[in-house]
C-alpha cells in the first residue's frame, strides 16, 4: 500500500478490489441495447454503457424487475471485497456472520479485478431473496491527484479533465456517462430503479487543491444528476479527508454550482462502527443517507469461509426491518440482561441475534429461558469471554461487532 500524508484511518481503500471491463456474454447483447435506448441523452446520442459484467442465458428482464429496491431500508454490518463471491461462501456468512450487505464492483473502466465469474442477474436475485442488500459499485475516473491512475492507460481509463473551461464542464460530462454505464450495468444484473449506486472516487492528499477539488465536484455532480434523472439514488464513496470533505464543504456553502448525492459512503479506518468522523459535520446527510467504511482490507473467518474483505457500517433508510419474524434488534441500547431482570426487548434481541449465529434454537419469547442461557453461554465461549448466566455490555459488543473490531 502506498504511504499518504494523512491518517492511516482516514484513507480509502487502495483498491486491490476495484475492477475493469470484462466482456459480457453475447446472450445478453439484445438486453443491453434495449438498456440503451432508454439511456439516451435528450437532444443526443446514446452513451456508451458499460455492462460488462457477465450475464445469464438468457437474461430474464421481467423476472429480475420482481427484485427488491437495495439497500431499502437498512441498519447494520456489510463487507465489500474484490471478486464476487460464490453462492457457497454467500450463505455460510449469512448463516454465521454479522453482516448482511455486500459491496460489488459492477462498471468502471479503473475496475482492479478483471473476472467476475459469479457476477449474473441470478446472483443478484437469489442474494435479494435470501436477504442480502447489494452495494453496487462504479470505479471509472479518478482526480489527477490521486496519483496511480489511469491504471491501464488514457485511452481505457482516463483520470477527470481537469479543463475549467464551462466551469469544468468536461468533468462533468464525464460523470454524466459514467452514471450511464452503471445504470446499464445495473439494469443488466436486475438491480431494480429505487437501488442506490455507488460512485467510488479514491481519495487524495491535499483537497484543497482547487484544481482536483473542482473537476471532482463537477463529475460528481455530473454523475449525480444523471443517476437521479434515470430513477436511480446516487451514493458517492470517498476518503473522509477528499473526496467526502469537499462534498461537505460544498454543501455547508450551499453551492449551487454543487449536484450534492443522495448518499454518502465515508472511508474513515477508525475501527468505529459507526457512520461519524471529524472531517465533517455531523448534520450532513443525516438521517439515513450515511454509511462508513471503518475498517481496511483484513481477514474474517465465518462459517468456515475465509474472505479478505473492508468492513462498513450502514445507516440507510428507515432502520433494519424485523428480523426473525418480528423481532427488532436494532435498539436504542444494549443493556446487561440477568435472568431476574431480563426486559422483554432485550431478550428477544438477544435471542434472534444469538438465532442468527446458530446458538439459539427456540421461539423469540420474551422470557429469560435454558435456551437463552445455553445460547449465551456459547457465544461467550466462542468469543473467548468469561462463561455466565448475565449478558454484559461487553457481550454485546463482541456479538454486534465485526471480526476483532
């Protein structure tokens, strides 16, 4: 990993993760025009889509629109990681970890990863029905001033013109086609209108550069508003001290020059799980509009199934939904459970959670009951906790936490 002037913890993932075009299958070249010539610009010609990501045979658009809007509404763990995953390491982690959304790299011509075998229409619909909420991802160009692109060259990925002139107006029509491809690839994998997309800008050193500072502004704003005209949500991920601090100070500005997304995914390796740093206000995109990438590329190990992955913390939406069939786990706190004084909330919480980690067999009751306590004498000592009867905060903590963090 290249060394940065700034924290260690506000810097973005150096993408081993990010991927370029691979060929789509030729079955789903009539889907794809189809996708086309609803992209094309008022008074022009359409943009060139990007949909590079395998397909089925044969692509099934009218079955894939039955797919739900994602996120949707969500609190809680995801993961983002390089290549796709297989439907067999999928389902061990939504068995035995904490996490249910899962980024995907799915167009960008800056893209690291070059195969995306397991990436289909059929992926993205049995992940939505087994309820996983899918990030999808576009790493096209980046600022001058990241340093390492373009990666494969100006003429397949070329970095954001930094032309002023029209108020850097090539930036922006820049952006404008980037939102293009990635709605084409999103259409093509069934990610359905509604669906929040991704736009991932690397951060940078100095982000008071006015150069960098503006050309990115205007490509994002670009991306922005396109991806809104075709009934899609913007997300924008960046490094908390660039990309995500220039879109706050444009926004605390009130810009108008500024199309500010919908969303933002904030990488800031602070090892909090949360969606706060102190490179913005604490006001912006709240509530709802916010997630954090907290933690760098590392192992995790759930179910048997070894994954290098960057850990996030979601808060999009309204909130998670019920889990277990009705039971809310996501409290306003977590507070030691004993079995004289156990509240009913808690204990349900308690028991889906545990439920979810295959420790907890019963009914989500409201009652402190042997289950229970041979539920969380296991996770105590799978945890490498003192084993009791009393349910901590610092048990809870280990169980809602990601990996180590």
């Amino acid at each position: 990993m290249p060394s940065r002037p700034f924290p260690p913890s506000a810097r973005p993932r150096l993408h081993r993760r990010l991927r370029v075009p691979i060929a789509g299958a030729a079955a789903g070249a009539l889907a794809v025009l189809l996708t086309l010539a609803l992209l094309t610009p008022l008074g022009g010609t359409p943009q060139a889509a990007e949909t590079d990501a395998p397909v089925d045979t044969p692509v099934d658009l009218a079955a894939n629109a039955t797919n739900p809007v994602t996120p949707g509404d969500f609190t809680g763990y995801g993961f983002d990681q390089c290549e796709t995953q297989s439907q067999k390491n999928m389902d061990a982690w939504l068995a035995h970890s904490p996490f249910r959304a899962v980024g995907v790299y799915i167009s960008g011509a800056s893209r690291f990863c070059r195969t995306q075998k397991n990436l289909t229409p059929t992926w993205v619909s049995t992940q939505l029905a087994k309820g996983w909420r899918i990030l999808p991802i576009t790493l096209g160009p980046q600022s001058t001033c990241v340093g390492r692109f373009p990666r494969y060259g100006a003429t397949i990925d070329p970095t954001i013109s930094n032309a002023s002139a029209g108020g850097y107006q090539a930036a922006r029509a820049q952006g404008t086609a980037e939102a293009d491809s990635a709605v084409a690839a999103a259409q093509a994998l069934g990610i359905v209108p509604g669906s929040s997309l991704w736009y991932d800008l690397e951060g940078w050193s100095n982000y008071k550069d006015a150069t960098c500072r503006e050309s990115s502004l205007a490509f994002l704003s670009g991306w922005t508003a396109r991806i809104r005209q075709l009934g899609y949500v913007s997300g924008v991920y960046s490094s908390a001290g660039s990309g995500i601090k220039i879109l706050d100070d444009a926004r605390q500005q009130g810009r108008a020059d500024v199309v500010l997304p919908d969303r933002i995914w904030i990488a800031r390796w602070d090892n909090v799980a949360n969606t706060s740093t102190s490179y913005i206000a604490e006001d912006g995109w709240r509530p709802g509009n916010r997630m954090k990438q907290y933690r760098g590329g590392h192992n995790e190990t759930w179910g048997g199934v070894t994954i290098n992955i960057d850990s996030n913390y979601l808060e999009l939406g309204n909130g998670s939904p019920l889990r277990c069939g009705g039971v809310k786990v996501n409290l306003a706190n977590y507070k030691k459970i004993t079995p004289s004084k156990a509240k009913p909330k808690q204990v349900r919480a308690l028991k889906c959670l545990l439920q979810e980690q295959s420790l907890y067999p019963g009914k989500m009751s409201k009652k402190y009951n042997k289950k229970l306590k041979a539920g969380i004498h296991g996770w105590q000592a799978r945890a490498g906790q003192k084993v009791k009867d009393k349910w901590t905060k610092k048990n809870w903590a280990s169980l809602l936490a990601g990996g180590a963090s």
